[in-house]
C-alpha cells in the first residue's frame, strides 16, 4: 500500500522502481504506456526495452522515446525482471 500522506516530491522518489521492463509490441498503445513509464519519474528510459515488427519503425520508436528497442521479443526480454505473483 502507498502511504497518502508523503509529499509529491517524497513519493516521486520513493516510487521509483529499481527493475528492468520489456514492453511486447510496442505499438500506439504500449508506445503510450512507455511514455507514461517514463513520465511517471518510475522507470527511466534505459531501463525499458521494446519491440516492434519491423527495423525502420524500431529506429523511429528508439529515437523517440530513447529506448533500447528490437525486433527480437527474446533479445527484449532477456535481461528485463519478470515477477509472477
């Protein structure tokens, strides 16, 4: 559970996430929840990973958001931290 009473500047910090993420098809909507990652002040760019289906949307896409982004969903995966809960 988050603690509601921190200041917005104490949850910020606190509620970056130490992980490495791999977002499958990264499409319109995982390229909107990557942004959202990043703005979120979480995740930062080089702790994501993406793919795409093809290279010249990959270069696009890595250009952007400046993250690492692949067509190879196991090459994407392979260093990201994966929790099953």
């Amino acid at each position: 559970m988050t603690d509601r009473t921190q200041s917005s500047s104490q949850a910020t910090t606190a509620n970056h996430v130490n992980k490495r993420v791999a977002m499958l098809g990264a499409g319109k909507m995982g390229s909107i929840l990557i942004e959202g990652l990043i703005r979120s002040g979480r995740f930062t760019p080089d702790q994501i990973a993406a793919t795409v289906q093809h290279d010249n949307r990959a270069a696009k896409l890595a250009e952007r958001l400046k993250v690492a982004v692949t067509t190879d969903n196991a090459a994407a995966v392979r260093d990201a931290d994966l929790d099953r809960k």
